[in-house]
C-alpha cells in the first residue's frame, strides 16, 4: 500500500504515517550514543526542512563519493536537485537503461546536519558540539514524470525560501531537459540530537578551565538587491519574515 503525500504524490512508504515514528533497522540503529536517536517524524521533518544542504553519498566505480547538493521534501519523499551530468544523475539514469523494465536506482545515505552549540569542556577530550541531524538510507531514482518534476523544483526552490516559486519565472522546457532530479522516500530514517553542557568528569570539576556552551543561531543580514533591478520592485513579504 503506497501513501499519498501532500502533493498527492505517491510515495509508496506506510511506516511514517501509520504510526508517527520510523521503525528503526540495522542501518538506522547507531553503534554510538543509541540513547541520543530518535525516530519521531515530527523530530526528522522539523531538521529536514530546517537546513539548506544535504550531503549525498554513494558509490561509484567501487570508492565511495559524498556530494553537498540542495533538496526538498514533499510529505514523506526528498527531492534532491542535480545537473543531467552530474554523477549520481548520471548513474541512476545508466542504471534504468540497464534494466528498461524497471528502475532499480542508486543506493545511497542522505545526511543533514545543523550545529547549534559548542561545547567547551574541562579536558580536551570532552569537547563536543551539540547538534541535530538525520541520516536516510534508501534507493534514489530519477524523477521522469512531467508533473512530478515540476512539483519536486517548486519543492526544491520553496525550501530555500518558502513562497519563491510562486514569485518567480518557472523553468522552460530548455532549462526542464537540463535539470534532472532524484527522489528518496523517506523509510529508513533517524534523526540524532544532543543537548546540554559537557560531560566533564568529576575529579576536573575544580580544575581552573572555563567550561560551558557557545550557543549557535542561524541568521540573516539585511538584503542586497541586484544591481540590474527595475526601480519600483518591492521587497516580498515572504522575505520580510524571512
């Protein structure tokens, strides 16, 4: 049974909205600080749709590649955006033309990170930082589908800036045939948190050393306009409450 997501796409993944949580396997399962994952789909959408940049991973010709790359999610599917050569494109369509009668895809691990404190302990070796992420496994496959395109490029410029796409030129068909992009259901999912100050042993707490946290946020700077703006273009709301 497949699960239409917000766009009404089919996303063929039941686990995640039957029961609000992903069900851990052997790949989510972390070998280190199991007590810090989680599965919680409310837990995985909040940093997904918070970040900018995943990383990509795969293998290609037996050594494994990592690609920085934007993505957006539409309910419980990822799109990933890349170039008609790029190489991960490039090998989830060699890999259809293989198999004509079924798209076996790219296995890949999708990675998402934010940091959001540095933590300074006593000893050098309880340094850490306190962050958010979410590693996905799966298969990627290309996205061939007119209307399933567009919807995951609206996605991709919406999760930079929600409300872009409707505040801006959508692609042509040169720009379309140039595009080319991945999906990956979200299945195989964990999210990974820690918070709070460091971990400092007891025999160093009256060691002379400032210990604690140095908060991170993220922001923005004032705007900058294009140099070639037409006068009498206002700022959009939608960058106002940026």
């Amino acid at each position: 049974m497949s699960v239409a997501s917000e766009s009404g796409i089919e996303t063929g993944v039941e686990t995640a909205t039957d029961t609000a949580s992903y069900a851990p396997t052997d790949l989510t399962v972390p070998t280190r600080g199991r007590d810090r994952a989680a599965y919680d789909q409310e837990l995985v959408h909040a940093i997904l749709d918070e970040a900018y940049v995943c990383h990509l991973g795969f293998v290609r010709d037996g050594a494994p590649v990592v690609l920085p790359t934007l993505y957006g999610r539409v309910g419980e599917r990822l799109y990933v955006h890349g170039s008609t050569g790029s190489r991960p494109l490039r090998m989830a369509g060699d890999a259809r033309q293989q198999q004509e009668e079924e798209d076996p895809g790219l296995a890949v691990c999708l990675t998402v990170t934010h940091v959001d404190g540095l933590v300074l302990a006593r000893s050098a070796f309880h340094h850490s930082i306190n962050y958010r992420s979410v590693v996905i496994h799966g298969t990627a496959h290309q996205v061939t589908d007119p209307e399933e395109k567009r919807t995951a490029l609206d996605a991709l410029v919406d999760h930079v800036v929600p409300g872009r796409s409707a505040d801006s030129r959508p692609a042509n068909a040169k720009e379309l045939a140039a595009t080319a992009v991945l999906s990956l259901d979200l299945a195989a999912v964990s999210a990974k948190v820690r918070t709070g100050g460091p971990n400092d042993d007891p025999e160093d707490l009256d060691l002379p050393y400032w210990s604690g946290v140095v908060p991170l946020r993220k922001g923005h700077d004032p705007l900058v306009p294009s140099a070639d703006l037409a006068p009498g273009i206002d700022v959009p709301d939608y960058l106002i409450e940026l």
